[in-house]
C-alpha cells in the first residue's frame, strides 16, 4: 500500500513537470509582450526594456523556466504583471471558493446520481427508470452557461427566490452548485444504473438470494458496494470537468473564483497568475485521481495495489 | 517405434511469463508455466498432454505455435527449428501447423461469413489455387457435416458443435501436418462431442494427420490417443503408450488423477486416492519433486533431488515416469507415507 | 416406493418470455426426493436443468417465471407461499450451491462476512457467535486455519476452497435438502474428487437429502441413488441408479451413455447421438428426442409420449414401452456388448 501510494507520488513528479512546461511554453509562444502591456501602450521603448529586464524576459527561455520552477517549488509563484503583488495572494482566496463550489456540485452529483441511478436499476424500463433515463439525457446535453443563465431567469428574475449573483450565503450559493452539478449527476445516474444492472445479475447475488437475504438488502449490501468501483472512477474524473465547468459558471453568476480570475488573466496577459492557475488545477485533478485510485483499495480488495 | 517418422521434436522447452513488482516495475519472479519439457511426436499419431489447471498444457501448444516466445529450449518441426524463424517464414510454417481452440466462438470472426473465413486461410496460406477453393469449401464443408450452403451463414447462426466443426474445416482447409487440439472438444456436450471426436478420427485415418491433444477429460484422452503426457507444475511427470498410462501407471500422481475420475458405472468399486490440498503456486514451485507437497509416498528426498524420467525393465517400451521410487512402490517395498487412499463404497 | 418423501416436483413449468414469445425452458417436470438421499438430474446444455433447480427454490429472474406446477417440500406447495415465506426456505430448509465458485462469493466482502450472513437471518445469531460457528462451519468442510480464513476475501482463496466456502455456506442452518447445480464442473478431477466426498460425508452426518444437477454420467454413477435423465425441458426417464447404468430405457439415455468416451474401459468406438438439440423456438410436436432417434416412428414424430411407470420406481418417456407402440415390436434399445470390447 505504502510502496503504491509512494511510486504513485513519484510517477506525478513528471506529469507536473509536463504541465509546466506546457504552460510556460504557450504563454510564450503567444503574440504580445506582457512588459509593454505593464508599462503601458504609449511607453517609451526604454522603460519597456527596462521592465522586460526585470522580470527577465531576455533571458534564455530555458533560463526563464528554470527560474521558474524554482520558485514554485518555493511556494514562489511569481509577482501578478497586472497587480503588482505576490500570485500566491490573488490566487489562494479564490482557490477556496472555487473548491467550495466544485466541493458542493460533487456532492450534489453523487447524491442525486446515486438515487437516480439506483431507482433506475432496480425498477429497469419502469416509468421511473424511463424518466429518470430522459431527465438525465436532457442534464448531460445541456451547457452549464445556459442552464445556468435559465435557472437565474427563473428563480432570480421571475420568482426572485435566490439572488442572482455573488457567493457566500445559502441562497447563494444554491443555484451555481445546481449549475455546476446536473452535467455530473446525469453522468453518475447512467453510469449508476448500468453498473448496477451488471452486479445484479452477477453469481453472487444470486447466491445473497439463495441465503434468503431480502431484497433491499441485496440492492444496498451485495451490489451496491461492487457496482460503485466504475463509479467512483466516474467521480474522479468528473471532479476534473467541475473545474473546467466552474470558470464558466463563475462568470455566469458573477462569482470571484479562480475561474474568472483565470479568464481574466489570460485577457490581460498576466502570465504568473495564469501558470499558476492551470499549475494548481493541475495538481488538484492528479491528486483527485490519486485519491480514487487509493480509494479502490477500500471498495475492491482484489486490486493488488504492490502490483 | 523407430522406423515412423519423427514430426515435432521438442527440446529442454522452456516458458516463463514474468511478474513485475516492486517501486520500479522490475521483474521481480517469474510463473514457471512450462519448465524444461522434452517430447516427439512421430506422423500420424494422436499424443496427449493432461493434466489440471497450471500444469503447463496449453501454454506447451501454444508455444509450439509460437503463440507465446519461448524462454528456452528447441522445436523442431519436420527437420526445422521453428524458434529460428522469423515472422514472415512463421506464417509459412504455420500452413503445416494448425490449431483448434476449445470455444469455436472465439476464435471465428463473427463478421465474416464461413465462406470469408475458409477464404482467408487458403489465401493467407496460398494453399489452394484461387479457382478451386469453392469446391475445397463445398468439400471441406460436407467432410466436417455440414451443408455446403451453410458456408454463407455467419459463426452466429451455428451452435457450439457445428461452430467446432466449421473450427476444424478451417485448420484442415490448408492440409496441414499437424493440429493441435487445445481442449477442442471440452466445451461440448457429450453427444456432439462424439460426433466430433469420431469425426477427427476420420480425418486421421483419411490423410495421416498427426494431432496434438490438450485435454483434461481422460476418457477423451483414452479414446483418441495413441500416447499421453501428463503433467504437473509444469513438467512431465509421466509419458507412455495410452495402455500402459491407463492400466499400468507408475507415477503417483497419474495414479491420483486416474483414480479421481468420476467412474459412469455404480456398481464398479474404485480405489481412491485422495490428494491433499490444492496444486501449489507455479511461481515458487516446490523444490525436488514439484508433486512432493501432495505425495502419499514422498519422503525427504523428494524434497530435495529432481526426479528424472525414467523406465525400469517391467515396464513398456518408451514408458517412463518421473519419480524415484517407481520400482519401490510397485513392488511394494516403499509404503505410502500418509493416509490417503479411500475404497469406495457401493 | 415407500420411502418418505422430502421434495415432491409436480408438473413443473417455467418459462423465459423473450420479445413476446414464450420459451418453454421446463416444460412439466416431475420427480421426487427421497428423505436421505440423492437425487441427480442429468441433461446436456438446454435440457433445463439448472432451471428446474433454480425454479425449485424460486430464484428464477425475469424475463423468466414459473407458470405452473407444484413444488411440494415436506407436503407444503412451495408455489403458494408468499415471497417473505419463501426467504425462511431459502438457506435455512433448502440452501443452494452453484457451478462457478470463481463468481459466486461476493468479492467484496469476507468469507467470515458472508457465511455469518445466513446465521443472522435464520438463526439470529450477532457478530461474535456467528463468526465462532463460521469457523467451526469452515473446519467441517475441510478448510485448513480457518480462523484466519474467515477475515480472507475470496480472491485470496482456489478455486476448491471457495466452493468448500459455499458449502460452508449452504450448510450454516442445517438444511434439509441442499441442491447443487453442477457443483464441480468448474473444478480440476482432483479437486472434484475432494468436493464430492465431502458432499457425501456430509449428507451422511447431518442426514440431508441432496438434488445434484450435473451433465456428467460419471458423477451421477458416483454420488447419486436415483436419476432423473432431462432431455428439451422434460424428464425422459426416472430410475434409480443402478436400474439406469445397466437396463437404461430411453433411447436419449443410451445415446447419451454410448457417446461417452470412458476413462475406466477400451472403447472401440463411440456411437454419437446424431443431430443436434431444436432450438427453443422450433421443438417438435410428437416426442422431443424423435427428430434424432434412431426408432422413431410417425407415432413418436406426432405425438408426445408421457412419463409412465415401467417398473418398481422406474419411469419413461417413450412410446416403445407402451401398447401404442407401432415399430419392431423385437426392438433392442439397449445392447451393452456394443460399446465396450473389454470389461
């Protein structure tokens, strides 16, 4: 278990690394010169160079990216070309709230995908079955932006039940987690139900139901815990897409999360802040997926993890 | 025995498949599924491997089609040595060297209709000339009995034993030297599965096919073959003409294994022998004799000394048994060292 | 015919209802249990055997179900009892083991878990009990340091032992009659050897009576006192054992027993069934086995023989043994000389 969770570790090390080279190489391949964006456009050329000087730009592009990754490993992340103050400060707020509301719309996601998948499963091709199947379609077909932009027409403008934008309170916070969460709970819901129709018609339901277990018993005990293995690695990866999801539901409800703060920088070129958004949600979805693969440990113990 | 004609010779065979472990994935033991196996099958004759699950059988057949690369050891098939051809010359080769496997259904494209498949092994192994092939397919169809119009339906549209014959119209479609029967006939029911093993009989007889047989049914082996290997842990254990194998056997595992066959007859009282436990990893096998863990014989140094096979004068010409105390056994002199054997009832 | 009778199947029928057609997988079957002792029901694939066995039980899942028929256990009509009724049965009465003991356990859960299982549904018994008398249920089927096995998951144990674990498992309240469907089929012969002795041992020590479901002859010589022979969804013939091997009376019986390469004799040849097995969807009007008999006459391709007495306990399906018969009246259904040249 250690021995996997350590090489595990260490097989991150270069997909990390990847990111960042990735990252810093796009940036700087791109048209536009962040120190004449900083001194601004009327600047003379010498305070141009001057800046560029400063913030190293003339060195070496290797150069540029070994200063680079020293400072992350640092915990530098470098200085916003925009704000002028440490990255590590415009990011670490909205890092939370953007956790918090991927948090929320996972959570949301399991539950609702879970019920429905289950339902679905035990009463399969029933009216239930049937409308959750469509409901689940229409979830998974629908951009988030426009669903988003719908609910705020309906519960905010019309009924004016919650408030349009903004995040913090419950009210809130509700209709972006609900945004956010449909795309993954249609997605668990179906992988939910075809995972469980697989289980139950395995061997040892069948011998759970020769014991004389009952059967919502064998439903929540004998198939359940097997047929959430697939399941889980759906919410991994899942969790992956809430973070791509979360920048657009950011700018429909007006929420200061990473996600505008993303847009917003790469608008202005700021590119610390940029490396350091993609770096982080970078991390963030290979330790998630780190985590899923842990918790297989848990769910199935016929995954040898030495091997 | 030494005028026929030596078909597959096979030398110090050795498979192994590694296991990788550890923080960097090296290979960390191997599974030692076949482990220095020597054996030659002359032409025309029917030869079978037993033996249970993990004792090498299939991966033996495999290897001899280079389905698997070898780790060790020499095939000689009709005078060449088949682990020294390259890929190109392989597939030549294999126009002599054909394989039925045990599930029809697998093995046959479910896309492509008999016809189409037929089609493809002649055409690979340019064996019949374009022009004769549908009448080789009509003739081939009608041999294995089945309709000739049949050969435009697709593998679905058969059942398991029709499937098994369209399996065995394909190896013969390029009149090969040699089939190897990899458990061709365990899927089948008993009714369709005499059908079938009379029908390879046939062939046999028809154009001197040499077959080898992989099997775990010993009344199949007793009816199609001509000599038997048995295995264990990946070694022979015991080799023999099919009378001496079944009436007269001298390792104590083929003595277990024969003995364990349910008897379809209730007023027949049988002798026997229970073994303990079940066959050991082949990754660490035992040392010694692999079967010492589960000997009623064993002793000391079993446990210590690799038993060759061998022939002792009582016994019949090519007959030979890889333990120390054959002779002490069956003259009485060596006891059984536990309490196994159990007469039935009846 | 005097023996008591534990398990009494009348005319039983389940049928699959597959996009509106309706699959007669058993199609009235009878036979009967006798207190004490084993019955085999011997059959090739789609005889409906498993299903006969499963149906017993009530274990059938949709788009299968039993649609007529008795199942009487103990002089009770198992078909009336409610489906709460029926789980009191299920595992505690009649318990159940399974051909794929690969499959049959949940992977998930420990051995100790799933045996203690059924100890807690029937017999009430909390975590500490149930786990002493699984350890003591895993030495009685044999399994080697079985208080350490019981915190094991099945992926951890061979094949022989997890279907020792089942049996385990099916033994844990006593039952009265324990049905095993082809309980080592997936077995290595060895192994098979040690599973059936232990069936037998324990049917002698807790005095159960045993179903045993099998394709294979050799078993039924082995562990069985009376035969049912299955053929397309209906019983062919009823005998007890010995009767069946030497005087079998059905041709599907000596087709079957002529096919079967012996391990024990030198065969000359082996006499195949000609034919294959209908389809569901095209079973014949008369006699099922007619299109592949080597007897059959109009009579049997019209109509369907019963299943009628032939002797003390003996049944068969067959117009031969009836005054309808319209063949040689001299016919030899049998004649052992032909299959073997030694013995």
């Amino acid at each position: 278990m250690t021995v996997y969770i350590i090489r595990r570790i260490l097989q991150l090390i270069p997909v990390l690394l990847g990111v960042t080279v990735l990252v810093f190489l796009l940036m700087h391949l791109t048209p536009g010169n962040p120190a004449q964006l900083m001194a601004g456009e009327n600047a003379p050329p010498e305070m141009v160079a001057q800046i560029e000087n400063r913030l190293g730009l003339n060195d070496p592009l290797p150069v540029q990216y070994f200063d680079y990754v020293v400072g992350v490993v640092q915990g530098d992340l470098g200085t916003s070309m925009r704000y002028n103050t440490p990255v590590i400060d415009e990011v670490a707020p909205r890092f939370w709230v953007t956790i918090e509301l991927a948090l929320y719309a996972t959570v949301l996601s399991i539950f609702l995908g879970l019920i429905a998948g289950i339902i679905s499963a035990v009463r399969q091709y029933s009216v239930a079955d049937v409308s959750i199947m469509i409901v689940a379609l229409f979830g998974l077909s629908m951009p988030n932006f426009w669903l988003g932009l719908m609910l705020m027409q309906w519960f905010s403008i019309n009924l004016g039940w919650f408030p349009p934008t903004g995040w913090g309170s419950p009210e809130q916070i509700l209709l972006p987690v609900i945004t956010l969460g449909t795309a993954g709970a249609a997605i668990i819901a179906r992988m939910t139900r075809s995972s469980m129709l697989e289980v139950i018609s395995q061997d040892y339901i069948r011998t759970a139901r020769a014991k004389g277990v009952k059967e919502r018993i064998i439903i929540y005990k004998h198939a359940l815990k097997n047929a959430l293995i697939p399941v889980v690695t759906v919410v991994g990866l899942q969790f992956g897409a809430l973070l791509a999801g979360a920048v657009l539901t950011e700018e429909v409800f007006a929420i200061n999360g990473m996600g505008r703060l993303l847009v917003d920088s790469i608008m202005n070129r700021d590119f610390p802040v940029v490396q350091a958004c993609i770096l982080i949600i970078s991390v963030v979805f290979v330790v998630v997926n780190l985590l899923v693969d842990i918790s297989y440990k848990f769910l199935n113990k016929r995954i040898d993890l030495n091997d | 025995m030494s005028q026929k004609k030596e078909l597959l010779k096979i030398n110090n065979l050795k498979q192994y498949f590694p296991i990788k472990g550890g923080v960097l994935g090296r290979t960390v033991n191997n599974v030692k599924a076949v482990d220095d196996v020597s054996f030659t099958i002359y032409e025309g004759e029917t030869v079978s491997v037993v033996g249970e699950s993990g004792c090498g059988k299939s991966t033996t057949g495999r290897a001899i089609l280079r389905l698997d690369d070898p780790t060790d050891g020499t095939i000689e098939f009709d005078g060449t040595d088949l682990l020294s051809l390259n890929k190109k010359e392989m597939r030549k080769m294999r126009k002599d060297l054909q394989i039925i496997f045990q599930d029809p259904y697998a093995s046959l494209n479910p896309r492509m209709t008999v016809r189409q498949t037929l089609n493809e092994a002649m055409e690979i192994q340019s064996a019949v000339p374009r022009d004769e092939r549908n009448d080789r397919i009509a003739e081939l169809m009608e041999t294995v009995g089945l309709q000739p119009h049949q050969a435009d339906r697709f593998p679905h549209e058969f059942s398991g034993g029709q499937r098994q014959r369209i399996g065995i119209a394909r190896a013969l479609s390029v009149n090969p030297k040699l089939i190897v029967c990899d458990e061709a006939v365990s899927a089948l029911d008993v009714s369709i599965q005499a059908q079938v093993l009379n029908l390879l009989k046939k062939f046999q007889n028809e154009w001197n096919l040499t077959y080898l047989f992989i099997a775990h049914d010993l009344g199949v082996v007793r009816h199609i073959s001509d000599r038997i290997i048995v295995m264990y842990l990946g070694k022979i254990v015991e080799i023999g003409d099919t009378k001496s194998i079944f009436e007269n056997p001298q390792h104590p595992y083929t003595k277990a294994l024969l003995s364990a066959i349910p008897v379809p007859d209730p007023e027949k009282k049988t002798e026997r022998i229970f073994l303990q436990g079940d066959v050991p990893s082949p990754i660490d096998p035992p040392t010694g004799c692999r079967f010492h863990t589960r000997c009623p014989f064993a002793t000391d140094k079993c446990a210590e000394e690799v038993p060759e096979l061998r022939n002792e004068d009582y016994m019949t010409d090519g007959h030979a048994a890889a333990c120390h105390y054959i002779k002490a056994i069956e003259s009485g002199e060596h006891q059984p060292t536990r309490e196994t054997s159990k007469v039935r009832d009846v | 015919m005097s023996d008591e009778k534990i398990l009494e199947v009348k005319d039983l029928r389940t049928s699959f209802f597959i996009e509106g057609n309706e699959i007669k997988a058993v199609d009235g079957v009878t036979f009967d249990v006798p207190k004490g002792k084993t019955l085999g029901i011997v059959g090739e694939s789609g005889s409906g055997k498993s299903i006969s066995a499963l149906s017993i039980l009530q274990l059938i899942d949709s788009p299968g179900e039993i649609v007529g028929g008795e199942i009487n256990f103990k002089g009770q009509n198992l078909l009336d009892y409610s489906e709460a009724q029926m789980r009191k049965v299920r595992g505690n009465q009649i318990s159940m083991i399974f051909q794929e003991p690969m499959t049959s356990l949940n992977p998930v859960y420990t051995i100790g878990q799933q045996i203690r299982e059924a100890l807690k549904i029937h017999r009430g018994l909390d975590k500490k009990d149930g786990t002493e008398k699984s350890i003591e249920l895993l030495e009685l089927v044999g399994i080697p340091s079985p208080r350490k096995r019981v915190t094991q998951y099945p992926f951890e144990l061979s094949g022989g032992m997890r279907q020792r674990v089942m049996i385990a498992m099916a033994l844990a309240c006593n039952p009265e009659l324990l049905i095993a469907d082809e309980p080592t089929t997936a077995l290595d012969v060895t192994i098979q050897a040690q599973i059936l002795e232990l069936i037998k041992e324990l049917q002698d020590e807790m005095g159960m009576s045993v179903v045993m479901i099998t394709h294979d002859l050799g078993v039924v010589a082995e562990t069985c006192d009376y035969v049912a022979v299955m053929y397309c969804g209906k019983v062919v013939e009823y005998a007890d054992v010995k009767t069946l091997f030497k005087n079998p009376r059905h041709p599907y019986t000596v087709g079957l027993l002529n096919s079967l390469p012996r391990s024990d004799v030198d065969q000359e040849e082996l006499i195949p069934i000609e034919g294959t097995v209908p389809a569901p969807h095209e079973m014949p009007d008369g006699c099922r086995f007619a299109p592949r008999c080597p007897f059959a006459t109009d009579l049997c391709h019209s109509e369907l023989p019963n299943l009628d007495d032939v002797g003390e306990g003996e049944q068969v399906r067959c117009w031969i043994y009836t005054d309808e018969w319209d063949g040689d009246p001299e016919v030899k259904v049998y004649e052992p000389e032909k299959r073997t040249s030694e013995d």
